[in-house]
C-alpha cells in the first residue's frame, strides 16, 4: 500500500505547477515578439510602403567618360526624335497592367564628329513633361552614347510614355541612334522588346 502511494506521489511530483506553465508561455511570447523585431529589421522592404520614384541621375557626371566640351563653333545642323516609350502595358483583354523598366540610349554614329544632346525629356500619356534630364546641352564623343534609366516601379509615363530628344552638330553628321529598351515580366513569363525613335520632320508642307 506504502509503495502504491509512494509511487502515486513520486508521479505527481514531476506535472508542471500551473505557475511554470504561466511562466513558460510568458517566455515564448517573448522569443516570438524578439523574432518578429529581428524579421522587421532584416527585411524592411516587407513593411515599407509603395515605392518612390527613382531620382534622375546626372548624365554629366554618370557619363562623363562619354562627354566632351561643347563645340564653340555655329550649330549648322540639327534634328530631333521622338521616341514611345512603354512603361505599363495592358495585357489579358486589358484587364492586366504589366510595368517595365525603360532605358533609353541615345547613340552618336558618328566616328569623327561630337553630338551635341540640347535637350532630352520625359513625357507621360496625356503629353505633360514628367522629367528634363539635361540643364545644358552636352556634347558626345565620336561613337559615344549616354542613357537614361527608368525603374519599373516609376509609372508615371503610363501607356503612353515618350520621350523628346533634339541634337545638333556643328557640320554634316551621320543620323544619331535613338532607341527605347523595356524589360519587365509577369509569374513566369519576361518580355524584352526595343522601340525605335522617329525623327521629327514636318510633313504636308507645300
């Protein structure tokens, strides 16, 4: 009888009291708030709002390799492009907004003669200046270029996006090259595609 209770109390004494359970439960809800503070600061751009536009960059200074002094000579030539520039596309009956990114480049094809860029802008779908990237002309080397870059993320443009680009030359020049490169994706599936830039030349006059 003595070894059945001693047995029924030796059993006992190994439960938990109420209060370590209390305890317990206080330590994980700790270790559970220290975890969630860790993956807060590891990962910020889980908790962050949407994202801003980008800022431009200064293409005096990001392509500076690419640049040289401004001719002082009369520019006797000149021209400009227009580029489309797609940086959201509707897709699946329209009823899906695919962004990309846009980088546009603009090429100086010629070997001997600088490129003077006088002005290159940002447009959106209703035709408002989103963003002018040049404060003054700047002239490319022989075979240089220069490039602006637009995050997938910056949907400002829209559908519609363009963008505006007049150079000028100092004497007969090769035709720069101007295009627009967008890249973006949708679950598995990425598209790449190029625009060309038209030049801007009056038509129907007499």
């Amino acid at each position: 009888m003595m070894s059945r209770m001693s047995s029924c109390m030796e059993h006992r004494s190994v439960l938990p009291h109420p209060r370590d359970r209390v305890q317990r439960g206080k330590r994980a809800i700790r270790h559970m708030r220290t975890k969630l503070a860790a993956a807060m600061l590891l990962c910020p751009l889980a908790f962050a709002g949407p994202a801003a536009a980008q800022p431009k960059a200064n293409l005096e200074q990001t392509f500076a390799d690419s640049l040289q002094a401004v001719p002082k000579e009369e520019l006797a030539v000149s021209g400009g492009f227009y580029v489309p520039a797609y940086s959201s596309v509707a897709m699946s009956q329209g009823k899906l907004r695919v962004d990309f990114s846009v980088t546009l480049s603009v090429h100086n094809a010629s070997e001997t003669q600088p490129l003077v860029i006088k002005r290159l802008a940002y447009f959106d779908t209703a035709g408002k200046q989103v963003e002018s990237y040049l404060k003054n002309p700047v002239a490319l080397k022989p075979l240089a270029s220069i490039s602006v870059f637009i995050a997938t993320d910056d949907v400002r443009g829209g559908t519609g996006a363009n963008f505006i680009v007049d150079w000028a030359a100092a004497s007969e020049i090769a035709e720069p090259v101007v295009e627009a490169l967008m890249v973006g994706g949708v679950a598995n599936a990425h598209y790449a595609f190029i625009s060309q830039g038209r030049p801007t030349r009056t038509v129907g006059g007499k």
